[in-house]
C-alpha cells in the first residue's frame, strides 16, 4: 500500500450519508467504522479528513455487514450528489450534464474513482467506456466497484437533471454474478454480460439537457476552491514531506503542538522515516513547528493589541525574549516593528 493511499486529506461528507444508509440496515457506526481509527464524532465534523484506505475499509465493512448480494447496487444508489461535499456545488451549477461530467473528471483524483471515464458520441447517444485505473486495486472485487459506480451515476445524475434518470443501455465486461436479474430491478435498463468492454449508454438530449441550477458564477467559485484541493492533493501525493507536515499542523491550530511521534502517527509512519524524510528535504521537525508558532503570531499581531508578552506565550514561546529573537530571524524585524507596521488600529 502506498504512502498516498495512507493519507487523510478526503473531505468526509461520504461518512454522513453512509452513517445513514447502515442505521437504515440496522448497523451502528462503530460496527462500519470498525478498523478505520474513525470515532462516530468524526462523522459530524466539517474537518475530518479521510484517507483512501480508511474508505476502503469501510466499504468492506459495509459489503460484509448488509447480507444482500446485489449491495453495491443498493449502497450506491443511497449516495446522492453531496456525497462529494462542496464540488457538488460546481456540479449542480455546470451549465449541463455534459459539463457537470467534465468537471468531474477534472477532479477525479477527489472522487477517489478507481475508473476512468471516456465518453464518445455515437448517433443519439453517447457511449462512454468504463476501465479501470492500473494504479488502484478494487476494496472488495471488481463487480462490487462497477455496481457502486452504476448505482452511483444513476443517482448523481438524477440530482443533477432534477428528475429520475436512466441508462440507455449497460455493458459489462464481467460474467453475470449469481444476483444478475437485481441489474435491470434497479438499473431499468439493459443490461448485458460478459461484454468486450465496459460501456454505458447515455441520450444525448440528457448530456446536452441544460441543468436547472446552472449558475456560470457559483460554478466558477466552486471550481476556484477546487483548484487548491487540487493543488493540496497533488502536493500530498507527490510526496512533499515539509508541505505535509505544515497541513498538518495547521488543521486545528491548537497548543501545544504534536510531538515529532504523535506527527509521524498521523501521516501513518513511523517517527524514524519522518525524520529521515525531513532531514532528505532538508529541514527538521523543529523548525517547521516554529514556522508554524510564527505564523500564530502573525496573525495574533496583526489582529489584537495584547501585549507582546502575552502573544508569545499563546503561541507556544516559553518566554518573550526568545520569541523575539526568532523572530527577528524569521521575519526580519521584531515584533513590536511588525505590528506597527501591519496591525490593525
């Protein structure tokens, strides 16, 4: 498993409409919670993060505790458009279905898709092929996925148009599981078996339908947002172990600060490696939780008049004078210079 499947940098707006579909079939949070370090509180934090292992573990636990065969279908289906938090916004808001499916593949590295989508239009419908990504394995196996993402799109797609939606036609690549005929119950469409190819038929008016919510503004503020998601995500995949560690400590801005083990027990490794990682990038554990101190006091000079004294000992500086000389270090000037120059009043 990769370091970036370990991360928790998902929103958790998925976790609310899960805690409802299990308390639908009769399961608490802590029986599909069971394995992720996840308490029932994080289910209604706005700030809780989930990693993609930590999701995988919960669709396990859902496939093993709802004994119904055809589950991905009937989960996937309870997983509406908030399912993705604030990109939902950009979606509702994109002028039409085809636009709305386009942004979402802009972002899909939020979705956590374990699919690539290839739309292609084709008469009066548009065909779009379904394979999946060769850098990630399914949580339980692979027509459990393709009955998450059926069950899924058809609901997402309802939300969107404002009305029920359905598939022209499905193919899938896979032989007919033994809950087969559960397909067409809750798709209402054809569906074939042991196709060449993964395909989905959608009409072309429904692409090109124009959204009832679609607002060019809204849609390019949620996108703006978006672009940092994007832009924290890649930095967390690409591996940039200073860029991880500041995201960190800045989540909750509380004092005192994580110890260099409680920091390597949240990015899921041991504290030897993030050592080693952090003197590789050539910085330490130290400085990058002074920088952090710093930034606190920033924000605290430029927003109150409490003494400096004061500002130092709620940021974590056992005593002015050394909050002082760091920083000068750091910024250049001392504190009082700062403040005269950028506070406020």
């Amino acid at each position: 498993m990769s370091d970036f499947e370990n991360q928790t940098i998902f929103p958790a707006a998925e976790l609310f409409l899960i805690r409802r579909y299990m308390r639908a079939q009769g399961f608490s949070p802590g029986q599909w919670l069971l394995g992720t370090g996840l308490d029932e509180d994080a289910i209604g934090r706005p700030d809780t993060l989930v990693s993609s292992h930590q999701f995988d573990i919960v669709y396990r636990n859902v496939y093993r505790l709802v004994e119904r065969p055809e589950v991905g279908l009937h989960f996937g289906l309870s997983l509406n458009l908030s399912r993705w938090g604030m990109l939902a916004m950009a979606l509702i808001c994109a002028r039409s279905l085809g636009a709305a499916l386009e942004t979402a593949n802009t972002y899909r590295t939020l979705l956590r898709s374990r699919f690539n989508l290839h739309p292609e239009v084709g008469g009066q419908s548009v065909c779009i092929t379904v394979t999946p990504r060769t850098d990630m394995t399914f949580p339980v196996n692979p027509s459990f996925a393709h009955e998450m993402l059926l069950g899924t799109l058809q609901s997402q797609i309802s939300d969107l148009l404002g009305r029920a939606f359905r598939f022209q036609r499905i193919a899938l690549h896979y032989p007919p599981p033994s809950h087969h005929g559960a397909y067409q119950r809750y798709c209402h469409c054809p569906v074939e078996f042991d196709a060449a190819k993964t395909v989905l038929w959608v009409a072309v008016e429904d692409m090109e339908r124009a959204l009832p919510l679609a607002n060019r503004v809204a849609e390019l503020q949620a996108r703006a947002v978006f672009e940092q998601e994007i832009e924290r995500v890649a930095q967390v995949e690409s591996g940039d172990i200073a860029w991880l560690v500041r995201n960190e400590l800045g989540r909750d801005q509380r004092l005192p600060l994580p110890t260099l083990d409680a920091m390597a027990e949240r990015l899921a490794m041991s504290s030897r490696t993030l050592r080693r990682r952090l003197n590789e990038a050539n910085t330490r554990y130290r400085s990058l939780c002074q920088e952090h101190q710093l930034q606190l006091a920033l924000n605290e000079l430029a927003r109150t008049r409490q003494p400096i004294s004061l500002v130092a000992a709620n940021c974590g500086f056992s005593d002015p004078g050394s909050f002082r000389s760091v920083f000068k270090r750091w910024i250049g000037m001392t504190p009082r210079e700062y403040r005269l120059q950028f506070g406020e009043g």
